[in-house]
C-alpha cells in the first residue's frame, strides 16, 4: 500500500509516521519524505506522531497552586516542569496523595515560590 503526503502543507512541528506495535518497523519522518510503500504484511496500522515545542509564562502566587499540563512534556517530572518547588506535589484520590509526575489535564497543589516560570 502507497501512503503519499505533502511536508510542505505540514505545520510547524515534527511529524513521524509509524507503526502501532513497536514503532520501529515502520518509522518515518514526514517532513524529510513525501511517500511511503508498506510491504511488510504484519504493519496493518499507522499512527501519525506529531510534536511541537510550546512555550509559556505562567504567573504563580506566592503559597500552595493547583498546577495542570496541558500537554506533553519530554519529562513529566514535577520537579523539573517547576524547579522552584519548595515542597511535594499533591494529588487528590480519595485523600490527599503524594506525586512526582504529572500527567495532562490531572490537577496538584504544590507549594511553588512567586514568580514567572517558563
């Protein structure tokens, strides 16, 4: 099967186009290359994976914040997305739970010094 595509129309970003299973049987940088042939039988589906890099100042109060990621990071590490945590994360599952990672649209307190992070 011929998937055809062109990178010129992609936005800025990456773009791989691969197989489910492994991601390695078919793993293909969309915007260095304008086709695919699949040949290879045991490749019956494809998943397009996109990324881009995103940038925000966000403004904490000095005290405890409810913290949220709304997308992924390369590192999902509460203490490295905010360096200037002076305290643990906080989850809430029935009770207040410990946490070290965060996870998209998941909500924590953390105790985080006032300021603007990036």
């Amino acid at each position: 099967m011929n998937f055809q595509w062109n990178p010129a129309l992609l936005p800025q970003g990456t773009f791989f186009l691969k197989d489910v299973v492994t991601g390695q049987i078919v793993n293909v940088d969309m915007k260095t290359t304008n086709n695919l042939w699949v040949t290879n039988t045991n490749v019956t589906s494809l998943q397009i994976v996109y990324s881009r890099q995103v940038c925000k100042n966000v403004l904490f109060a000095t005290s405890w914040n409810i913290l949220s990621v709304p997308v992924s990071a390369s590192n999902m590490n509460a203490s490295v997305l905010f360096p200037g945590a002076n305290s643990l994360f906080y989850g809430f599952d029935n009770g207040y739970v410990s946490a070290t990672s965060l996870t998209n649209g998941k909500r924590l307190l953390g105790k985080i010094p006032a300021g603007i992070y990036t």
